[in-house]
C-alpha cells in the first residue's frame, strides 16, 4: 500500500513536470504572425472608421493551448499580436490591435479625409508579435500586406460657373440655334456629384431658353427697336441636386444692321511641323446679310517672301540640290558654306543663322576672288548658271555677279554676268581662235524682277549662240543682242570674281554688287533642264485644298506656280463656304523654318442689284509654323585604340572609326499621368515626375568632316583614304586636304555610318610617330543641326625583332634596367598583335604604359613557363594551369615590367581563389572582375624598398645585349 501511494505521488509529479516544460517550450517563440496579402477598404470622407474586406486579423502559431477548464497556461505572452505597423510616406490612417490574443485589430483615419484632395490611398501594413517574455526579446513580424482604401464622396461643394459674367452679341431678326454656352463645374470628387445636369434661365418672361450643356439660344426673332440688351441670370444644378451657390448674369446685346464680312476663322493659326496638312478655315463662312449674291471670288495669299528665299525650301548645299533635282555631275558651287576645305567666302556677311537658307550679302564694297582650278568652262561647250538673287533699284552703275577677267596686265573681260539699270546681261566673248567677225556678245533682258528686292531665281543654259534664262521656272527671251569681235589671242591668266569684277592692269576690284546673293553655280558639258529648274525653285510649303465631291463642279480654283496663293470662284454660298474649309496649309519639311506666313483673303461679290451689292472687307491672320524639335546628333564608338606600327604602313591602313554609331534624338515633353502616379506606392516620391522623353528618329545628313587634331597631314608619308566605290555607290562626294577630308552629299545616316566604317588613316614613315588625334563632325541642312564632336586617338605600337635562342625553355629571358613610372589605366586601350611586343629602351615609358595591364596574365604564365624549365619541381596549381594552356614558345619573347612580382601575383591569385570560395555562400556580394582586378593594384603598390628586395631574388638581369 505504501508503494502504491509513492507511484501515484511520482505520477503526479511527472505530470507537473511535464505540464512545466510545455509552459517552458511555449515560451519560444518560434512563428512570425500571418496576415493576408492585400486589404481593400472604403471610408467616407470626414469620417474615421474604415471597412476592410477581409477584417484586419493576425493570426500566431505560437499561441498559447487552452486545456481543462481547471489549469489554462496564461504564463507566458508568446503568440499574442502586440501591434501593426504601417508603412508608407505620409500615410493618413493608423492601425489598433482590439484583442491580443485573437490578433483582430482596425484601421481609422488619423484625421478628416477629403476626397477632393485624394481619392484612393495605397500603403502597406505589417503585423507583430510580443516576444519572449516580460521584456518582450526575439519580437516577430509577419510580411508586409497591401492595403487599398477608397474615399467616398459626399456632395457638399455646389456648382460653380467658370466666368462670373458671359456677352454675347445677335443681329436682330435671326434666330440661332446657338447665341453662346455657359459652363459650371463641381469641386466634387465623384463622377455623380461633380457632374452638371441640368442649366436653368431664372430671369422670367425672356425669349430665350438654356439646354442642360449650357447653349443659350433665342425662342423668337429680336427687335433691335424692342430691346437693345436683355439681361439673364442662368444657374446650374449638379447630379445630387445642389444649385450653385451664386447664380450667373448673361448679357446679350441686339445689333440692328448686319456687316458682310468673313466669320468663323482664327487670326492664329498654329502649324506643329510634321503633321501634314492643316486646315486654315474649318468653319469660317461668308456673312452676305441675306443680299442676293450672283457670284463670288476669293483670292487667298500666304506671304513668305521673308522666309528664305521667298519661302520654305530645303537648306542643304545647292549642289547638293541639285543632285536631289536629277541634275548631272559637274556641278561645281562657287558661294559654298565656309569651311576648311570651301574658305573664300569666309569675310562675307551672311544671314547668321541656319533655320533657313544662307544667304551672302554684298554691300558695294565687298567682292571674293574664287580659288584657280575651281571652275574649268571651255565656251565652246554647253554650261549653265544660276543663282539666287535679291536686289532692289540702284545706282545706273553696273553691278557684277560672276567675272571671268584677266588675272594681269589687261582689263577684258572674258565672260561675266552683272545687272545694269534693271535689266540683266550676260557677257560671252569668244576666244581669239575663232574666226575675225562678229559674234553675239552681250544677251540683254529687262526685267522687273531684277530690281523688285524680292528673291528670284535665274537660271542660264548657254549653248552659243543661244542662251536661254529661266526666272523663277518661266522662260525669258533676251530683247537685245549684241555682236563684237573674239578677244586677241594671249597667255594672260584669267581670275574668277564674285561680287566685282577685277582689272588686272589696274590690281583693283571695280562694278561692285548691291544686294544678296545664294546658290551661286557654274555645270558644264549639259543644260538643266525644264524638270531640274522647277524642282530648284519650288517650295515646300504652300497652300493647298482638297475639294468635295458635291462642290467640285460648282466652284472653280486656281493656284499661281509656287502655289503661295489661290483664287476660288463660284456663284454658291454654301458650296463656296466648303471650299474655303478646305483650304489648308502644307509645309513638307521635316525640319520647316519657324515664324509666322500672313494670311490675306480679298473678296469680291456681283449681286444682281449692283447699286446695292456689298463689299466685303478683306480679311487678314496668319500661320504661326512652330519651332521642330531641333535633333540632337550623337556619335559614338571606340575614341582610343592602339595598332601596330606594321599596320599602319600596310596597304588596308588602320581604320578610323570601325564601330561608329550614327544616332539622332529628339526630346518631348509630356504630361504627367497624374492617375496613375495617385495608386502608386506611398513610399515613392510625388513630386519627382518624368516630363521629358527622349525619342529616336530618322534624318538625311548632307555633310561629315573628319580632321586631324594637332600638326597637319603630312602628304609625302601619311594620308586619309576613303572607299570611292562605295561613295559613289551612295551619290557621295570627297574633298581632301592637309587638314583632313570632307564628305558631302544627301543621304541617310545608314549610308554615312558605312562609308565612314571605310576611312583609313596610313603612315608610311612611322618611327617617330607614337600617335595621332582625329575629330568627327556630321551635319544636317547645312551646318542647321551639328553633331559632337567625336574624337579618336590611335597609339602605334613600336616592335622589335626578338633575339633568337636554340632552345627559348632554357634561356633565361632579357629584361631592361628598372624603371619607375607612374601607373596609367589603359581599360580603353584595344591592343593589337600584342605577343609580339618587345621593348625597347628608347620606347620604355610608352610600352609600358601602354601594354603593361594587357600583358600581365601573359608575362606570369611566361615566368611560371621558364621557372619551370629551370625547377625540377613545382606547386599543384601551377601544374594545372600550365596544363590549362597549351604554349608554343619556339619564337615567344616576353617582357616583364619591373615593378610587378611573383609575389604580388601569387597572392592576387589566392585572394581571387577565396573570393571565389566565398560567392559560392554569398549570394549578395558578388565580386566583378573589376573590383578583382583593383585589388591587384592595391597589393602592387607596396614600399619600394619590399619590392626591391622581393625583384632581386625573382628576377635574373641580363642586359648584355640591350642597347642605349
């Protein structure tokens, strides 16, 4: 009996003890709390309480097991949900744990919400648990839930109109559908409350009613005599019935008489470039005052004359025009943009800008000397000329375009073109060769262009003894013609002019030109044709319309050649109302020149009482063309590469730019997407906003320079050379000097990119060269749009022949005395050939600078190679790297820099191999080959005296066969 008592006392004591340890084991606190992912709730504004689907709970396995009513484990605290915690940037809600132990809490408004401000309301919340014991050690959270919360409205704004008066003007007898609009708006945030539904005249007893968009309209026709102003006050209703909390007054004045005149049409009219066809007049019509009109005409006039050269053309070269045109080769541009290769017209005043052509102006005082060679027409062959020309009533002195004289000696004049009280001549006399009679000598034409100060364009296509001018695409015959004798034979040069005319006997310039001048051209062997010459002078922009069907057989219209003006004729109103919709304005440039084209419609109207018919007055706006967005060309590529001095005098050459990249840009600006930025986490920014896209297009280049940096090209043994097949295969053209070369032509940028993938630069006498620098510059209508300047540099490696060993394995390798340098990063650095590379003295600093980051791998492996040759035994890792490759060492010459160790390797490669050990646990700290390769320049730079002595027991010196 008493061993019964002693088992049931231990029993109970197990049971104690074991209840013990499970209230010790619940005190772990092993799990995180769970919360679902994504909450959604709705509160209303200027209230707290927020519903949330699903309820806010937390729940915890590490919550404590309730057993027998008779014994609860309420010890510990672990498992119960102490809290949450929001996170985001200003968030306006806060988040209350109710029970503890069931982890249910709720989320409220910290203060009044307004829907107005922010409707939705996006933040994150994260649930915690209290710990381990009273101090609350070994806290947990759950993950981070999202949390949606949506404000409803309430309307409690009334509308309210956007004008605090509105006016309108009527002509008595007429009733409208529509006099004018008023509009209200709502503050509110919901669509049902902030819309207005419904307008409402307040005023009684007015002859007019509102509609629920606001358009006020007359019930009847007004008497000027009963009433010259009615006075109304209108108010506005929104969705929820709120009336707007001030009521609106609208005045409508009554006009007695009508005015005929053109209405409905804006005076500003603005052009976006690149959006085609714009019209001019979409709902402007002809007020006749109900007179009864037999017929109408309508002339229409841009004004561009101040644009350009009398409009909107194309900027590029006129040579490069001309060769768009269709015109032949041969052309040759005396008045050339200035540049290194095109410098005469340097010291001339020009329009300063490139949104439109460049011109040159001459103000009686300046002429230009074209350089010998440039132009070579014989007079016996067929050429043309033409230019661009303004120029405005002048003195009765003659005034010189082009000159062809004697360079000295003498002042004849060979051939010359020049204005003389307002007629245009064009001087030709014929070489001594032919036969002693007269030959037409002097081409007359009077024109009133010649002195209109307006530009024009003349073209000559001289096929002796004819000649024929076009100005402006129409033909012009000379009115006189005048014969004398060919020119005496002699040997005197001849000196091209421009501007003047230069008398050799005298060494002076006289006949200067007043006035402007562009495009000047000299093409011999063929005349342009009809064909080429409209397309010189034809615009691209201009007046155009596309007539409806319905209207096309009754009204009639009618353009002028550059298409800056048109007439419309017709005896329908209303059909010539839809014509005059359709009128609309074209400019087909990608790139148009900005500012503003007047407009002038002139009216005349036939009625069938003439004495009481009526004048319409003119009308008058104009077209605002908006600057394009200007393109941003980019070049990019390898700008540092290094060749051997052997390639350099090789027949290939070295090619310049072998990666270049031919890219253009524009930038836009947007709107923000303010919806979108709303719902966005509030842990982003909101006032950082992208505003500014940056978009990829395509364009023509018409030239690409490339020139040297620094001394000139020297001819006897260096030069730039360029594929000419593939120039001509593209219609390019190449200019070369000491200064570089110049491509120019209109083409795409494709076609530039693979013609200047081709450009090689060769050398020929490379001893004393260690480099060279080039500049890159391409550009668009002109000099309009001009790239960066992308420069190259190229190193030329120097070699020397390798001294020969029966057996290079068991020669101990020469090396040149030690010399300290500077450390210089060659990451850039595309090195050619460089196994080959010996140094010599003269050539240290640069070979070393040069090659030494590209050699090391190399020059280790070679040392690891000879000592092997040497050492009868050697470490595990060197066998297997020597294993890795397989050396061909019969003609291989190595240099090793001084300054770099086995040592210092040894314990690079080490450091790489454990940091290679670590990436394999560390899955966030990954090591670059970069931040490998700096480490090795950290060990390098330890104190010279450590290095010294380190290199003596390393290295052998054998410098018997080096030379100084």
């Amino acid at each position: 009996m008493r061993f019964r008592g002693n088992t049931q006392f231990a029993s109970a004591v197990g049971l104690v003890l074991g209840l013990l340890c499970a209230v010790e084991a619940a005190k772990v606190n092993k799990h995180k709390p769970w919360i679902e992912t994504t909450y959604h709730g709705i509160v209303t504004e200027n209230e707290d309480k927020v519903l949330l689907d699903p309820p806010l709970i937390a729940l915890d396995k590490d919550a404590p097991l309730r057993y027998a009513e008779s014994f609860e484990v309420t010890l510990t605290k672990e498992g119960e949900i102490c809290g949450f915690r929001i996170h985001g940037q200003n968030v306006p809600f806060e988040a209350v744990v109710l029970d503890r132990s069931t982890g249910e809490g709720v989320i409220r408004a910290k203060d009044k919400l307004d829907c107005e401000l922010q409707k939705e309301h996006t933040f994150t919340i994260q649930a915690y648990d209290c710990g381990e014991g009273p101090d609350g050690a070994n806290m947990k959270k759950s993950h981070k839930a999202t949390v949606h919360i949506q404000v409803n409205d309430i309307n409690e704004y009334s509308p309210v109109f956007k004008e605090k008066s509105y006016k309108a003007t009527v002509i008595e007898g007429k009733k409208y559908d529509s006099i004018l609009k008023v509009e209200a708006v709502d503050a509110d945030c919901s669509f049902q409350f902030s819309q207005i539904c419904n307008y409402e005249i307040v005023t009684p007893d007015v002859p007019f009613t509102v509609d629920k968009d606001g358009f006020i309209k007359n019930t009847e026709k007004l008497s000027y005599g009963k009433e010259h102003m009615y006075k109304l006050t209108v108010t506005a209703y929104d969705c929820g019935k709120n009336r707007a909390s001030e009521d609106v007054l609208v005045k409508i004045s009554v006009k007695p008489t009508c005015k005929p005149s053109w209405q409905g049409f804006n005076k500003r009219i603005e052009y976006e470039p690149g959006t085609g066809s714009l019209d001019l007049f979409p709902s402007m019509h002809l007020e006749t005052c109900d007179e009864p009109i037999t017929s109408i005409r309508a002339n229409i006039e841009l004004e561009t004359n101040h644009i350009g050269k009398g409009c909107d053309r194309d900027t590029y070269s006129e040579k490069s025009l001309h060769k768009l045109c269709g015109a032949s080769s041969g052309t040759v541009e005396l008045l050339p943009t200035p540049s290194s290769s095109a410098n005469w017209t340097v010291g001339l005043p020009t329009d300063n800008g490139h949104d439109s052509d460049q011109v040159f102006e001459f103000n009686g005082t300046q002429a230009i000397k074209v350089p010998d060679g440039m132009v070579s027409t014989s007079l016996k062959e067929p050429f043309t000329i033409s230019v661009w020309m303004r120029h405005g009533p002048g003195a009765h002195d003659k005034e010189t375009i082009l000159c062809n004289s004697d360079k000295t000696e003498m002042n004849r004049h060979h051939y010359s073109l020049y204005v003389h009280n307002c007629r245009l001549i064009l001087l030709l006399r014929q070489d001594p060769l032919e036969a002693e009679n007269y030959k037409p000598a002097e081409f007359h034409w009077k024109l009133d262009q010649a002195c209109d100060k307006e530009w024009h364009h003349y073209v000559l296509n001289v096929e002796f003894p004819t000649v024929s001018l076009f100005v402006d695409g129409t033909t012009f015959e000379p009115f006189l013609v005048t014969e004398d004798y060919p020119l005496h034979s002699s040997k005197i040069e001849t000196q091209l002019t421009i501007g003047a005319c230069w008398q050799g006997g005298n060494a002076r310039m006289t006949q200067f030109f007043r006035g402007n001048l562009a495009g000047l051209m000299i093409r011999s062997g063929k005349l342009e044709n009809k064909k080429v010459i409209d397309c010189l002078y034809t615009c691209k922009e201009g007046l155009d319309v596309q007539l409806p069907e319905e209207v096309a057989s009754a009204v009639k219209v009618e353009f002028n050649p550059n298409q800056s003006s048109l007439t419309v004729e017709g005896d329908d109103i209303d059909a010539f109302d839809k014509v005059m919709q359709h009128i609309s304005y074209l400019n087909s440039r990608q790139f148009p020149t900005p500012g503003i084209r007047h407009l002038r419609i002139s009216t005349t109207v036939k009625c069938f009482n003439e004495e009481s018919c009526v004048t319409v007055p003119d009308a008058e706006g104009y077209v605002m063309v908006l600057q394009p967005e200007e393109p941003k060309i980019s070049l990019s590529g390898i700008d540092h590469f290094a060749r051997s001095a052997a390639e350099f005098e090789s027949q290939e050459g070295v090619t310049l730019f072998p990666e270049l990249r031919i890219v253009s840009t524009i930038t836009r600006e947007v709107e923000a997407d303010t919806e979108s930025e709303a719902t966005e986490g509030a842990d982003d920014d909101p006032t950082v906003q992208e505003t500014v896209v940056s978009e990829e297009i395509m364009h023509n280049l018409d030239t690409c320079e490339v020139t040297v940096v620094g001394d000139e090209l020297d001819g006897e043994h260096e030069g730039l050379e360029v594929d000419m097949a593939k120039l001509q295969q593209h219609s390019l053209e190449m200019s070369s000097s000491n200064l570089g070369l110049v491509i120019t032509g209109v083409n795409t940028m494709a076609n530039y990119e693979q013609v200047l993938h081709l450009i090689r630069y060769k050398n020929w006498h490379t001893e004393a060269l260690f480099d060279r620098k080039f500049k890159l510059v391409c550009s668009e209508l002109n000099g309009r749009y001009i790239s960066n300047d992308f420069k190259v540099e190229v190193n030329v490696i120097h070699t020397a022949n390798p001294v020969e060993h029966a057996n290079n394995a068991m020669v101990q390798p020469n090396f040149i005395n030690p010399v300290h340098h500077a450390s210089v990063d060659l990451s850039g650095h595309n090195l050619v050939n460089a196994h080959q590379a010996s140094v010599v003295p003269s050539a240290a600093t640069i070979v070393i600078v040069v090659c030494v980051s590209f050699l090391v791998f190399m020059i280790i492996l070679g040392v690891f190679r000879i000592r092997a040759a040497h050492q009868s035994t050697m470490s595990d890792q060197e066998n297997g790297k020597e294993n890795e490759m397989d050396w061909d060492d019969s003609a291989l010459t190595i240099t090793v820099n001084p300054m770099e160790t086995y040592e210092d390797q040894h314990s690079s490669e080490e450091e790489e191999e454990e940091e290679e050990e670590s990436e394999d646990g560390e899955e966030e700290d990954d090591i670059t080959s970069a931040e490998s390769e700096s480490s090795e320049d950290e060990e390098g730079a330890e104190p010279e005296d450590q290095q010294g002595a380190s290199r003596q027991q390393q290295l052998e010196w054998d410098d018997s066969t080096l030379t100084y």
